[in-house]
C-alpha cells in the first residue's frame, strides 16, 4: 500500500508535514521543509561535535603554521640537487682534522679526479689542495669543500664520498656513484655506465 492511497487518513509519522500529493500514486509532497528532527535533537547534535570539529581547526592550523616556517627554513637554505656529490660525516670529521693539523692559514680542500686505469677502467684520485681553478665544481658541507673539475664531474653526478678506516688502509673512497657499474673490492677503480 503506497501512502497516496492513505488519503486524509495518512497519520505523519516525524512530525514534519509530510502529506500525499494529489497528482499520481507516489508523490509526496511537502509543506514544510527541513524538520524532520526536533530543535532540541538538533541543538544537543550540534553541542556534542562542536568541540570536535574545534579541535580539528585547532589542530590543522597548527600543522599549518609549523610546515609554513619548515618552508620558510628550506627556502632559505638551497635545496641539494641530486646530481651534487655529498660527503658523509665521517669525510667531514677527517678533513677538519687534516685542516687543523696542517696549521696553514689557508683552507684545504679535498680534490676528487677520475683517471683512466686501475683494473676497471677507470680510478678516483684524492688529493689535498689549496685552490680551486676556474672550471672547478665545489660542493661544501659544514666548512669543508670538496672539489671537483668539470670532465670528472660527469663521472662521479650523485656519488657520495666517505672516509673509511680498515685493518689495511685508512683513506677517502667513493662509496656510491650512480654512473658506475661496478668496479673493484677496494673501490678505488670502477666502470662507467655505457
């Protein structure tokens, strides 16, 4: 039975107006509108998740205000590109204490060649230098800069050097290099990506 046959009889179940329409069996029709739910049930929802959604405001204006001044950080200081070549600490620990011995008043930097040789083809060269040349790439963290020239940049782009101490030798190494295949055990030589 639909609730146009009721007719006049038809007994409003919520309390908010509903009546059947004239015009077909199912339509319904309504002469008021948004009262399903009592006042007070509407006052006392709205009491109960206003706390609530407070809350949720306070808290995203919080995050809201800390990654605004974590963006602020960042833009002041130059992001890494990925194609920087990075020291770990321990090759900055190394190098300050190679500069605080050396007692010179001039800075040294850290110089990192590729030459062809060594058993894959290709070897890195440390060296300790005074200055850098004109077609030099220079990549410092915490005081101490790395040096590279432009033609072995191409073979070391987002490799990391690190200082390592073994039973057989202590020395700076290049522990990662994406342009690299592979290379030696003692990671002194290494092939190139073809």
């Amino acid at each position: 039975m639909s609730l146009a046959s009721l007719g006049q009889g038809f007994i409003d179940p919520y309390g908010d107006g509903w009546q059947p329409s004239g015009r077909g069996r199912n339509r319904i029709r309504s002469t008021k509108r948004s009262k399903r739910y009592p006042l007070n049930i509407k006052m006392s929802l709205i009491k109960r998740i206003t706390p609530f959604f407070a809350a949720r405001i306070r808290e995203n204006h919080r995050l809201l205000s800390s990654s605004a001044s974590a963006l602020r950080e960042a833009s002041s200081s130059p992001l890494p590109s990925p194609d920087d070549v990075h020291l770990t600490d321990s090759c900055i620990q190394r190098m300050k204490e190679l500069q605080a011995s050396e007692g010179s008043c001039t800075e040294k930097l850290l110089r990192l060649s590729v030459e062809t040789g060594g058993c894959s083809g290709f070897q890195y060269v440390f060296d300790l230098d005074d200055k850098a040349n004109s077609d030099d790439r220079i990549f410092e963290r915490d005081g101490v800069k790395l040096v590279v020239d432009n033609i072995s940049y191409d073979f070391v782009k987002g490799a990391t050097v690190d200082y390592v101490e073994e039973l057989i030798r202590s020395a700076f190494q290049v522990t990662t290099n994406p342009s690299a295949v592979g290379g030696c055990s003692c990671k002194s030589s290494f092939m190139v990506k073809q």
